[in-house]
C-alpha cells in the first residue's frame, strides 16, 4: 500500500478532475466534485495554504472509488 502524499485540497481536485470528476460546486471552502459513471459526489475541502490530513485525503478517495494508485498516477501527470 502506497503512503498518500501531502498535499492541498487545489491539487486534490486537480487530480480528480484528471480522473473524470467534474466541479459541480463550490460552497465555502469546499469543493463538490460529480463523476457520472461512478455516480458519486465528492467534498474535498480547499483551504489556502493548508493541506489535507492524510486520514481525511483517505476517506475522500474513498468516498469517490478510487484507487490510491490510481491517484498518485494523475497527481504526476
């Protein structure tokens, strides 16, 4: 099992957003993130300068059926 980087909510949906989720809204700090085939919504929080505790980036995966492999892919890409 990979260990999950430390990084910021922007790049949390950037890398979604390279796996097919697409930005349904913002309210407040948070982002939700919709993938048809998967029907799944997802909240990732975006604080400026902050990054994602690394329990709360697991349960978003999670959440949106997806692979830690799978993120660390489009995270390089």
């Amino acid at each position: 099992m990979n260990k999950l980087p430390r990084i910021t909510g922007r790049q949390v949906v950037s890398a979604l957003q390279k796996l097919g989720f697409k930005l349904q809204r913002i309210q407040g700090s948070h982002h939700f993130l919709y993938h048809a085939e998967k029907d799944v919504t997802v909240s990732v929080p975006v604080h400026v300068g902050k990054t994602i505790a690394p329990k709360t980036l697991s349960n978003i995966l999670k959440i949106a059926k997806v692979s830690r492999e799978d993120f660390i892919k489009a995270l390089k890409e």
